[in-house]
C-alpha cells in the first residue's frame, strides 16, 4: 500500500486517536479533526490523498463535507464512514465516494483505503 496523505475526520475523540495511530502504524501521515470546518480549514493550507470522514458530524454533515472539499481538491479521494444506507444522498452528490460501513474493523480500513 503506498503512503497516503489522509485527513481524517471524527467528532469521538478516542475513536479518532485510535484509528490515527493504527493508519500512522501503517506508514500513512494523518491529519486528525474533529469536525468538518476544522477539516475544511486543513484543506484550504495543505494537500491530502484521501478524506476519510464520519457522516454524522456536529455542525455540517460528513455529505456536506465532502461535496466542499471536492470542489476545493477535486483529486482527493473521498470515503465516508457511516452505519446508514446512503444511495439516494449519494447519487444526489453526483461524486465518487467510497463507504465504509460502521462498525468497521481494521481490515475493511486498510481494504477501503487500499485501492
């Protein structure tokens, strides 16, 4: 798997220093935020590979996330993490997002992530 530059985005704490350790184990430089605007922030002053968000976020939706950060990096790879079926939200983006289905373990992380 070649090193990714991930943003990665999760409003639980302890799950988001959780998985930012195992993907860093991994070889990956990850930039952790807790939120869609502290992530958009990120966007706007530094590159990322691959945006891996939650759906449900406080504040603007995992959804709303990704439609912004495609239009401000329209090469970023976007995957969002969600326990819901998001067909019809996604087919009303109109873009190629992957989804991980929550819970998920870290297989399916490394699966989704090595494509």
């Amino acid at each position: 798997m070649p090193t990714l530059n991930l943003l990665y985005v999760e409003d639980n704490a302890i799950l988001r220093a959780t998985i930012c350790e195992y993907l860093e184990d991994l070889g990956h430089a990850v930039t952790a935020r807790g939120n869609a605007e502290e992530a958009l922030a990120a966007l706007a002053t530094q590159h990322f590979d691959v945006l891996l968000s939650d759906v449900s976020l406080p504040g603007r939706s995992g959804l709303e996330l990704v439609r912004e950060a495609a239009a401000m990096q329209p090469a970023l790879r976007l995957v969002l993490a969600t326990g819901h079926t998001l067909d019809r939200e996604l087919d009303q983006l109109g873009l190629p997002v992957q989804l991980l289905a929550k819970p998920f373990d870290l297989d399916a992380l490394e699966a989704v992530l090595d494509v």
